[in-house]
C-alpha cells in the first residue's frame, strides 16, 4: 500500500511539474510573439510566428518531442495554446478576428454586355457572350438566377439577343480533367 501510495505521489508532482513547465513555455511563447508586428500580419502569418515561437520555446527546455511527428506537435501546440490563452489573449482575439473577416468575404459581383452567340449544353449549359469590345467570354449557367425563368424550357431563344450579365467568379471541380477550374457564374441577366 505504501508503494502505491509512493507512485501515486511522484506521479501527481510529475504532472504538476509538467503543467509549470508548459505554463513556463507559454509565457515565453506569449512573450515570443508579441514582440511581432500583428497589425500588417496575417492570420497565416502569425500562425507561423506562433509556431516558430513553439519551437524556440521547445528547444530552449530540451522537451523530448520528435518535431517531424506532426501529431506530437499538435498535441503540444495545443497544451501550450491552453496555457496561453489566459497570458496573451491579444494573439487569439486577432486570430479570431481574422476568421471572422475572412468568413465575412463575398464573391465580388462583375458585369458584362454584349450579344450571345452560342450555347453549349451537356452537364451544365455555357454561355458564350460576344462582348461589345468583340471578346468572347464563356460563363456558366450553373443554378436559378434573376432573369432565368423565362428560358428554362428553351435556352436557345437567348441566341443573337443582347444582354447585360452580372457573374461571380467560381471555382468547379472537374472530374474528367481531375482539377478545380475558374469559371465565371451568371447570377443575373437582364434581356434588352
């Protein structure tokens, strides 16, 4: 009983000595990163000063971690991250910040005019707009948009008519050509 008792002890002073020294290494961590300039910084960019930060902290206590073992890392980054939080609060604030206004961005909405030459059907139907400046520019008509509904049942009434289009840029999966593509989605059409 007295062993056990003896283990039980070591390993609670173990792990409160572990809990001090993340606590140790956060500090230096929050002290690491706010020596950084986070008002032109990204959140990619501060993501990596907080990692190199991590690791100074890491070799600077000689911690037995495999740095190549991403999931070691993760584990470590996180109990440092908990440690943190409370210490430098800024750092997570603008990181979260950052989400948000990345979350936030719209896909900026474009217009164009010109007279449709063709139309090609198969998966999804394109559109091929000859523009006044006589470009051709093909968009897809991937979904319901504003002016749709009238040609629906016959697209093809559309050719030779002159329009104003309003598109998004998007970015499609192609599975024959196994890679993203930027097409640019009708969202709007107005028939003059």
């Amino acid at each position: 009983m007295v062993r056990i008792l003896c283990v039980l002890i070591l390993l609670i002073g173990f792990h409160a000595n572990a809990q001090e020294d993340y606590k140790v290494m956060a500090q230096e961590t929050c002290d690491c990163i706010v020596k950084k300039d986070m008002q032109t910084a990204t959140k990619k960019s501060i993501e990596m000063a907080l990692g190199l930060c991590m690791l100074e902290a890491l070799q600077h206590h000689k911690v037995d971690i495999d740095i190549s073992d991403g999931a070691a890392m993760r584990r470590f980054g996180e109990k440092i991250g908990i440690q943190m939080a409370p210490l430098c609060p800024e750092v997570f604030e603008f990181l979260t910040e950052e989400i948000a206004q990345s979350n936030e961005s719209v896909p900026e909405v474009m217009t164009m005019s010109g007279k449709i030459k063709s139309l090609e059907d198969g998966d999804f139907l394109f559109i091929t707009l000859r523009e006044e400046s006589g470009k051709d520019t093909r968009l897809i008509w991937l979904r319901y948009f504003k002016g749709s509904d009238e040609y629906l049942k016959n697209p093809r009434k559309l050719v030779g008519k002159n329009v104003t289009l309003k598109y998004q840029s998007i970015e499609c999966y192609l599975p024959k050509a196994k890679g993203y593509y930027d097409y640019k989605e009708i969202i709007e059409m107005e028939v003059k």
